[in-house]
C-alpha cells in the first residue's frame, strides 16, 4: 500500500488517479487541482462554442463524485505552490500539505504570453480551461467580429466555430500561411479550401506580429508590427502553451531544453518517487529520437496512464513503458479533414544534417472511394521517406476524405520502421464505399518507390 | 522489347498491360479477354443492384479504346482454350493463336457450382460479372423475393440491395452463422443487428443446404437438405468461387492444395515466361506461412503490378515483390461495417497445434468518437495475439463507426511483426470528432496486454 499523490485534474493526472486505484485498491489516492472541476475534454472546447455540444457539462467525463465514489480523494481549488522532495511533501496556496509516497506531476501547460501594451485589456482570451470555453462562447453570441492571433490547429478549429457564428474573422500568423507546423504547399491547400468555402468574410494576416492590443477597459483591436488596425469585438490567443513547470524546476526536477519536464520511459522525472506526464513533460520524437514539446491529449492519457502503473506498483513487475511520439493529429474544417504523422518535409531538410537521412517525398491526389460511389471525397496524401534506409518517416494527408485513419495506419509503419518496399503491398481492406482498390496510401508509396529505385 | 500477352480482362490483366506498357513503351502488349469489355469494377456490382450507382457504365474502368490509345492490344471475346509453354504459343476458342515471350495469366475464378436437381433453370444466378449484375437488377425491378445461398460479405451485400429494394429475403447458410469467416459471436452480432434494422423480412436458415431447385422452367423455389419449401421469384447463389485454372493445368502448370496457381514473390508460376496474378492464383498467408485462396480485388491488382514489373523488366533490375496476403476485408450493411484482418480466434484455435501460437484475444465495445459529440458511433473491436511471442495476429471490428481504417492500421503492426507492447501507446491521431482519446483499438489492446501479463 502506498500513499500516491497527483498534481493536476485535466487529462494525464485523472487518468492516472484511476488507474492506481485500479492496480491496487488499497493504494490511497490523493487527487488536487487549482480548477473548480476536474477530468474534462478541453479538446471538445471548440465544439462547444461552434454550437455542435450544446452543453458544457457534456465536456466534463468523471465528477469530484465520481472519483470519490471508487475511493480517490479529489481536492478542488488547490494550487501546488511547492513540492520538497526531501519531506516527500507538497504544499498548497491555501495553506494545506500533504506527504506522499510517490507523486505525480500533471501540471499541465499554460498559453504562452504576448507581452505587449494593454495585454490586459478584457475580452482578450485563450482557449485552455472550461471557463474559456464558457467566456469565449459568450462572446461569440454577442458579437460580430473576431481576430484570432496564431493560425493553428486550435484557430482552425476556433475558424469553424465562429464561422457557424457568422463572426466576421480575421486570422494574424506569424508565419507565411496557417498550420505551420505542416509542410507550406499543404497549409496552403487547407486555407484555400477555408476561403473557397466559407460564407464568411475570413480574412488571413501572414507574416505579421501584434503589435499592441487597442482599447480603453475593453478588447476593440489590434495593430500590427507592419502597422494594420484591425478592429473586432473581441480576440482569442492561440499562440500555443508552454509547458507548466514551475514549481518543478523549484523543486530541483530536471526539464530539457524545450522547457519541458524531463521524463524516462517510466514517466520517471529526476528526483526519486517523482513521476511526471502529460503537458508538463518533453517527450522523444521517435523518427529523429529528438526531445520535442507537443501538448496532445492522447499523450496525456497514455503517460497517465504509464506513470500510474509504474508508480503503483513493485519495481520488478513493471512490464509498461512510454517509449515516445510521432506527432499525429487531426484537426478539421467542416468537412475537409487535416491530419498528420511523424516528420514533415520541412523538418526533414532542417534535420538532415544533424540526423543521418535523405529526404523524399510524393504527393497524390486521389478520391478517397471508387470512383462510381457517391458522396466521394479527394485527399491529398504526401508521404515523407528516407532515401538512404527506405524507412517512412511522415505523412500529411487533407482533404474531404477519411484522412485520419489513414494516417494512424502511417502511424503504424512508423513505429514499426516498415520501409517504403515492406508498405507497398500492405494488405488494406477495400469495398467500394470505403476506398479505391488501390488505396490512396499505396499510391503515393508507389511513387515514392519508384523515386527511391532512380 | 518484349511481347508482352496477357489473358484475363476484369481486374490483374489490365493493371498489368497498362503497368507493362509503361514500364516500356516498346514492349508490344495484348490483351485478351472472353467477355465483352473489360477493365471493370466486380465489386461495385451490388451497388448497381441497390441503386446507388445508377448506371452499369459507371463500373467500367478503362474502355478497350482507352487502352487502344495507350499502345494496348485489346481483344475481346477470346477465350484462351490452350496454353503451349513450349513453343511460347496462345490458342483461343475462335481458332485464333498467338505467341508470346511472357504471357500473364489472369484468368479469375468462376463461381462454385452447386450440383443439384434443376440447377439450370432460368432465375438463378452468380454474381460475377458485369452481365450477372444487370441480370439480377432487371429481376429485382419486377420481384418481390428472393433466396440468396451462401451468407457470406456478397450475401451481405446484396441484401442490403435487396432491402433498399423492398424484397423480402431468404438467406441459407450452410454453416451457424452469416459471415462464417469471422468468429461466430461477431457474426452473430451483424446478423442481429440486420435483423433488428431491416424494415423488410429477412428470414435466415443456417446449418441447411439446397437440396433441389423447385420450378419447370423457371426458378420457384428450393428444397433444402432439411426438408424446407422456400418459395421465392429468383435465387441468387453467392458460395464463393474456385480459382479458375484448366487451361493453366492443362498446360503443365503447378496448381496448390487450394487449387490456385502457385507463384513465387515474382508472380512467377512453375514454367517459365509464364507468370500469374489475380484470383486465378493461392497466396501466402502472412500470420500463418500457409498456402490459402482469397479472391479480392486488392490482391489481384497488386499482384498485376508486380507480375507486370517482373515480366517487363530485365532480371537484375527487379526491386518489388509481392509477400503475401492478410485476408484483410470490409463491407457494410447500410451505415453498419464490417471489417478484418488477419487471424480468426477461430483459425488461430485450429492452427495452433500445426503452427506454435498461444491465441489470446481481447474484445471490447466503445465509442468511435468522444461520447459527447453528435452522430456517434459504436464499434465491437476483436484483437487476436500470440500469448507467445506478443504478436498481434488477426482483428475483426464491427460497428456503426469508422471500422475499416482502423482494420487497416491492424494490417500495418501485424504486416510488421508488432507486439501488443509496442502497439500500446501507438500515437493514433486524435480530435473530437474522429475518435476517442484512448482509441478502441488501444482499449483493446490494454486488455490483451493486462491477459499477456497475468
């Protein structure tokens, strides 16, 4: 029996506490948060304030209650302000303490700061908590116009739900088009698709910086660096989070070089008894073996999860490890999907002379069904390959098609180092409602054979 | 150059006269075919029966214009009636002949036949090519029921065309269940919920066999080995086929246990210059290294490719070979799929004192999307593995959500070798609106995991 305590109710720390309760019920769980909730589905915000979750408690999963009820001790409203690792104990903002036998930081991340005049201004928001979520909704049922800064998956997404709100938006990148973490040509793609098809007026700032927020008590624009006002009735932040290690780092706990907390394929950070998962941790990037910072659910849940079996149980019996991440997402438009694995084009020509590959790639463009069925959709599929091993390193496929199944196939050859020759004869399902005969997937690997064979 | 004669025109022959042709402009290709046109879509006949696809014109593929323009010799209404290997020489039923220096079986499969009283009467049919597929529409315009023997994915299929089409139905099965490839409580799952959703009466007789065609010149109706009178307006029979492979035997050619031609990872057959592909062929089964005799579309446009790689090119050039089979499969009754890959439970209990495995398998029952978004899904996902070795081996997914990409990435780890540990944190893409946090697919290999462990 152990006493384990977890820092953070969002994603990683909630599935962690059940999962210890789970391995061993006598274990005594102690669950804190700083929110007033805990165990909720930030990623469902979006569709929270497009209008498609009509309820805001459908977002939350598991209850303080219900937590309780299988014997795990929720606090609420409990900020960590200090771990000793020494005293093995934890301090809160209220003045409580607890002592632990192994702890579990799942602290989350934080939207990073823009720090420029009237920052401060009201109806300037993220999007990170369910009171965001709430806020920003608000907002939309009582405005017309909206500039969103950052061009993302979260601003895509926020695109939609304003759209569906007939706001009149206005996207600020600072880089040359959305999506930056994709390769340009396919960004490109999904934000001509977003222009074509919207019947509101979005209009898209590259390149670009705020450079102040303008108003006097409330939000009612911004200037730019290259000098555009651009007014609006209220503003979402999607700059991306940083990871939330503070307390941490006070603590003496090891974080990398991109702020992350540095965590072994235990979730182990660098004090003994500390486990660390979630937001709050750096993670390797499996096809370069690099640290890299990604804040994704699903990595969340599967650390949690890691870090509760390795923490629960005795030393000898641990057969789980967190061996690392390819990147996958998906996001979406309407009905025109966005999804991606492992190393994009762009990434690969940075690495390549640090990381010993030769990059390739193909693009196709295929219906995404027999070309006779209706309701057909057209993806486009660019697969990224080391010339030098064969070994596929990333995909990127958008379009109006089943994009990201496709890519959790990918996924798979990833993580299993299956080259281009080993993939081209994959044995995929194929009906006519479902997918051509030869599968947009093994199409564009064979174009990459063909390209490895030259 | 090289003259390039290739017989079979529905799926491999012309994947491979066009891919030969490519390969080599020079190389001189014919293309022979006993039907009338060529280059079709088998399997989007049922959706021609139901409806959905409102004109047969729409399953032809390429035209033998289209591949008249292409340099393609096309002949049709050539049977092949004799092959000699010795003097390199085609013959065909119209007294025509003529040589070749590689010649590419692609004869198919011919439906099995069911040799029983009144088997020749008017209204039964197979559905197997483009002229079944229009027989069998113009009789379900003017019926109002029918039989179908066999409760296979062409039986499924078809009822759903028969349902869309208000017939009443009568499906005989010879074993417990529809679909009796998968495990049978999965099959019993689909059979309930058809029975459950069909606005039209579907009435299942399993463990029964035609015993006799009833009617004088037309079909009315079957007498089944346990006594049952079926009276119906046309009978369709969909028990599967038989490689198609006389003239392939006749010749001198090497036929395996299941009747298909074997060929090497070349497509190579056991006389040289003579290559096979397609239906008319047996394969490796992947998870097993046993000889079996599947016939799908998928395989047999793969296997046209490489026959035509390996056919066109010069010996040392060759860089692709075909490796085997998983069995992967899909299909659908209205918005319900069905999709697997690999091993059966069931297969994998018969094998496993032949091959040395130790099936687990872990089943489970999940939301395809997050549990809060609209038009959500639910999917029975099956995982089989080797207790062993850690193997996945097979997965059956059935459901009103995305089942047959989900197959797919299953084809990926088990293509490559990947045990249950290192499928566990597979970093699948997540949103909302296309899965859960933990994907099904991980829930059950959890469980299988949590079996592994005990």
């Amino acid at each position: 029996m152990k006493k384990i305590v977890i820092i953070g109710g969002c994603a990683a720390g909630p599935k962690a506490a059940a999962k210890c309760k789970r391995i061993n019920p006598d274990n005594e769980i102690e669950l804190y948060t700083k929110e007033n909730l805990i165990s909720y589905s930030a990623c469902g915000l979006p569709y929270f304030i497009s209008g498609i979750v009509p309820n805001i408690n459908k977002l939350i999963i598991r209850t303080k209650e219900d937590f309780e009820k299988n014997g795990i001790n929720v606090f609420l409203n409990h900020e960590c302000i200090k771990i000793d690792p020494k005293a093995k104990k934890v301090f809160f903002q209220n003045e409580k303490e607890t002592s632990y036998d192994e702890l579990i930081l799942c602290t989350g991340s934080i939207p990073k700061k823009i720090n420029v005049k009237n920052s401060h201004l009201k109806n300037i928001f993220n999007l990170k908590v369910i009171q965001d979520g709430i806020d920003i909704k608000k907002m939309t049922e009582i405005s017309k116009s909206v500039v969103i800064i950052g061009g993302g998956y979260i601003a895509l997404e926020l695109t939609e739900a304003f759209v569906r709100n007939n706001l009149k938006i206005t996207v600020l990148e600072k880089n040359s088009t959305i999506m930056p973490l994709l390769d340009t040509e396919i960004s490109e793609k999904i934000k001509n698709y977003i222009v074509e098809k919207s019947h509101v007026e979005i209009n898209y700032i590259f390149n670009d910086e705020v450079e102040e927020f303008i108003g006097e008590e409330n939000f009612e624009g911004i200037k730019t660096k290259n000098g555009k006002i651009i007014n609006a009735d209220f503003c979402v932040i999607a700059t991306g989070v940083v990871p939330n290690t503070d307390i941490a780092k006070e603590a003496g706990i090891e974080t990398g070089t991109t702020g992350g907390i540095i965590v072994d394929n235990k979730m182990r950070t660098s004090i003994q008894n500390i486990y660390a998962a979630g937001d709050c941790t750096e993670n390797i990037f499996i096809p370069t073996k690099q640290s890299v910072y990604l804040s994704l659910g699903t990595i969340a849940n599967k650390q949690g999860r890691i870090a509760a079996i390795n923490s629960s149980g005795e030393e000898n019996d641990i057969k789980e490890y967190f061996d690392g991440i390819l990147g996958s997402m998906v996001t979406k438009y309407f009905d025109y999907t966005v999804a991606a694995t492992g190393l994009s084009e762009k990434r690969a020509y940075e690495l390549k002379n640090y990381i010993n590959i030769t990059p390739i790639t193909s693009t196709i463009e295929e219906y995404d069904k027999a070309g006779y069925m209706p309701q057909i959709g057209i993806l486009t599929v660019k697969l990224i390959a080391d010339k030098r091993t064969g070994e596929i390193l990333g995909a990127q496929i958008v379009g109006t098609g089943d994009a990201d199944k496709r890519i959790g196939t990918i996924a798979a050859a990833i993580r299993a180092n299956l080259t281009v020759s080993e993939f081209l004869n994959l044995d995929l399902p194929y009906a006519p409602p479902f997918s051509s005969t030869i599968d947009p997937l093994l199409t564009a690997t064979y174009k990459l054979k063909e390209m490895m064979d030259k």
